[in-house]
C-alpha cells in the first residue's frame, strides 16, 4: 500500500514538473497617450471624449501589450513648437499636436507592414476632442460598435483589439526597440546590469531550492519509508 503510495506520489511530483508556465497572452491595439511635460503618460479616458487645449502633445501607439501597465509609448520626439512650426496659430481655432507611432513589424497584424512614425498638427475648433482632432489629419478612422478606435489612417486595414500570445506576436516591446528611452523615462525600479545577471545567472532563481530538488527530496523520503515498512513486515513475519 505504502509502495504504491510513493509511485502516485512520483508521478504526482515529475507531472508537475513537466507542465510549463502558462503562455502570456496580450492586445493589439492602438493606445492613447498624453505628453505630461518631457514624458507620456497613459491617456485616462478615450479620444472621443478627451478635449485637449490649444499647445497640446498627445499620441497613439500600435503594439500587442498585456494591460496599460506595460503598453508601448510612441517613440521619438514630441515637442509642439517643431510639430506645428508650420501650421500658423488662428482666431477661433486650437492646435493639437499628435504622434501616430504605427509600431513596428513584429506586432502587425499577418500580411500587413506598419506605415512610418509620422507626426502631425490639427488645427480644429476650439471644444474638439481628441478624435476629431485626428479625423481631420489621419483618415481613415475605424471604430468597432464599441467606439474603440481599430484602425487610423486605415492601419490595420482588420481587427480590433483582438487577443494574442505575447509570443507569438513578437514578445513584449523591448526597452531599445519599442519602448521611448528618452532620458526622462529612465526608472529608477530597473535593475542594473550586475543586478539582472546575478538573478538569472545558469537559469537559477534568487538562491532558493530548485523546485526539481524539493521534488527528487520528497520522493527519497517516501522511498525510504516504504522500505523501511518493508523491512518490517518481513521481520515480523
């Protein structure tokens, strides 16, 4: 009984173990930012409802993203004055600067090549929001019946928010590639490069037991046991 015990507790145990983590899944869509002073900072509300003021930096960026924790911000520059240096400021109308990041090969959809980064100023009424700001300067728009924007000056030409595995997309947006490294987004929360290695160096964890030893642990103690029960038994009898 106990013998047999041990066998589905191994098996229990080398189960485990062979049953990989789950595959992280993610979004392709197109996040809205807002430009807070030299960084971006992730919109609050839809650009249907947003109504930026005359002088405003705002962008959108596609890319597969897990939640807006991780969403990949618009790259290059994002000042006003060089984005509408050429569009004049006029009575009764704001200007808004916008950034369309269309991402980068990796995240697009199969069969579709995502058009350069490219910036714009739209000169719009004084109470337009964000989304017609960006009617006027990057048709065509695409909305699903839920008024998320799919698609902007027709990039991605289908889809909408649709779920994808992080790998398979290309994995997450890399801090050299995707993400905007400008000096200001520098986090004081990532690890130094002595930091990484000594945390994933030969694949180990930060020093505890491997999951595989606890394992090959327990299943030693059981198997002792039973032959000590064994023992037993054959001397009592």
């Amino acid at each position: 009984m106990l013998r047999r015990a041990a066998v589905l507790l191994l098996a229990a145990l080398f189960g485990s173990l062979s049953t990989g983590p789950a595959q992280a899944a993610g979004y392709r869509y197109w996040s809205f930012w807002e430009r807070d002073g030299d960084r971006w900072t992730y919109a609050t509300e839809g650009p249907a409802t947003a109504r930026p003021s005359d002088g405003d930096v705002q962008g959108f960026r596609f890319a597969v993203s897990e939640d807006s924790g991780d969403a990949a911000r618009p790259r290059g520059t994002a000042t006003f004055d060089v984005i509408c240096a050429r569009t004049p400021a006029r009575d009764g109308r704001k200007r808004v600067a916008l950034v369309l990041d269309f991402g980068t090969a990796a995240h697009a959809p199969s069969g579709e090549t995502p058009p350069a980064r490219r910036t714009v100023c739209a000169s719009v009424a004084p109470d337009a929001t964000t989304a017609e700001a960006l009617a006027a300067v990057a048709k065509p728009l695409r909305y699903d019946t839920n008024a998320l924007l799919c698609a902007i000056s027709g990039y991605p030409a289908k889809g909408c928010g649709e779920q994808v595995s992080v790998s398979g997309a290309g994995g997450k947006d890399t801090a050299g590639d995707e993400k905007d490294t400008s000096p200001e987004d520098a986090s004081p929360e990532s690890a130094a490069p002595e930091d990484a290695a000594e945390g994933t160096a030969g694949g180990q964890d930060d020093g505890g037991p491997s999951l595989g030893l606890l394992a090959g642990g327990a299943a030693v103690a059981v198997l002792g046991a039973a032959a000590i029960w064994q023992t037993r038994r054959r001397g009592n009898g």
